[in-house]
C-alpha cells in the first residue's frame, strides 16, 4: 500500500459497489432478453438465462433478483421444453415477479 491510498478493504469495497452499479445498469436489458425469449417460446434458451442471471445476481449480492430467477428456472427445469397451459402460466408470473424485483432493486440503488 503507498502512502495515503485507501486500505485495501475500502479499495475492494470501492470496486464491488463499481461492478454492483454496472450490474444493477445491465439489468434491464437482461431482462428484455428474458421477456423476448419468453415471447418467441425458447424454452432452452430461456432455460440458459434465467440459471446465468440466477447466478450472477448472487455473486453480485442480489439476493432477490437471484431467487426471482431461480424460480423462475426452476419451472423450466421442472416442465422441460414443452410448457402446458399452467406451467406457461407459472412462466409469465414468475417474468412478473422477476421484473418487479429489477425494477424494486434499481430503485433502491443510489
């Protein structure tokens, strides 16, 4: 460390709150994607990017984004790649819930 830089704690924080930004900026057009995919029926697609988006909001400390889409992924685990009417229903509320759970953490992020 040189003299007067930050601690290398404050530093890292200082980066992570950088890369939760970026992430937090990122997200609406991760969810477009999401909602599009859902639109044109890519079940295995959709499948891909609900279990990436589950995962990368974890790692980036978005607990609900995260269980939003893991819930998400978990219905098209459980369906496979043909959806009947309740499961689609279950698909369009949970892109329901997981928009809303985008929207309620980019409100909250300074």
């Amino acid at each position: 460390m040189m003299p007067g830089e930050p601690p290398r704690e404050q530093q890292l924080a200082a980066m992570m709150a950088s890369a939760q930004a970026h992430y937090v900026e990122r997200l609406p057009t991760k969810l477009a994607e999401i909602e599009a995919m859902a639109e044109s029926g890519d079940w295995e697609a959709l499948g891909t990017a609900a279990h990436k988006l589950h995962g990368s909001a974890g790692v980036y400390g978005f607990a609900l984004v995260s269980d939003a889409a893991g819930q998400l992924e978990e219905i098209l685990l459980t369906n496979g790649e043909t959806l009947d009417a309740a499961a689609s229903a279950d698909v369009r509320a949970a892109l329901r819930a997981l928009r809303a759970t985008i929207e309620e953490t980019r409100a909250q992020e300074p």
